[in-house]
C-alpha cells in the first residue's frame, strides 16, 4: 500500500507541485488507494470498525482523498452508483461538525501529495501536524 501511495505522490505533485487530475485518465493507484479505503468504508458500515477508531488513525488521508477524487468518484458512480459508495459514506461520517475537522485546503493537498511521494515501506505512520491545545487554567 505504501508503495501505491508513494507513486501516486509522485504522480499527482512531481516537484512538489498538485498537477490536474485527468478523469479520463486517472493514476491506477489512485483506484488502488481508494479501493483500500472502499473495504475500510464497507467494515465501517457493517459494524467491524469504529468511526473514531478509523478518524484517529486516517482521517488525515481520507479527508484529502475525498476531496482530490471528488469529481472521480461521481463520474464513475453515473455509470454505477455502487462505486466507492462506502468510501463517500465514510468520509460523509468524518466531515461531521463533531469531530471539528475543516476540509483540506489546496495547499494542504498539496503538501499531501509531497508528503504522500516520500512514504517508504516500513517507516512509521506520519501523524498529521495538530495546533498545540491551549491550556485552561
């Protein structure tokens, strides 16, 4: 998986820059990322997987997903509305004003993308950068 993360990073933001995505013509592994996350989507909705567990620990990369693959997802769900339906259903439960996450901006995806090219195999889990909490006293 990591592997297909790191080619569509290099892929979507050669040189650090977020080049367009073509939906005629879309990475493979932007499918093969997404259909990761399809399955994920799926054991979310049938009860094997909690939505906080799945916000703690993915958020980060579904979020900017969802909002890259937009576009991608709808075109191909006009031919079969069963295409990454759990997918959009998951990221729908993660964009809920509870959980307080405001949507990725250009820049973010951007820096995504990068971060996403310089993922290798077997290094740890990079956490998305958080504000520092300010401390009631």
């Amino acid at each position: 998986m990591v592997g297909y993360r790191n080619n569509l990073g290099l892929l979507r933001a050669p040189d650090g820059k977020l080049q367009p995505l073509n939906l005629n013509d879309p990475p493979a592994e932007l499918h093969f990322v997404l259909n990761f996350f399809e399955h994920m989507g799926y054991l979310l909705e049938r009860g094997y997987l909690r939505v906080e567990d799945v916000l703690v620990e993915f958020h980060f990369w579904i979020l900017n997903l969802s909002a890259v693959a937009h576009k991608l997802i709808k075109s191909e769900q006009a031919d079969n509305p069963i295409y990454y339906k759990y997918f959009e259903k998951m990221a729908d439960q993660l964009r809920d004003p509870r959980w307080k996450l405001p949507p990725p901006t250009s820049d973010e995806i951007e820096g995504f993308y990068t971060e996403e090219s310089h993922a290798k195999p077997g290094s740890p889990i990079p956490r998305q950068s958080r504000k520092p909490r300010r401390i009631l006293g």
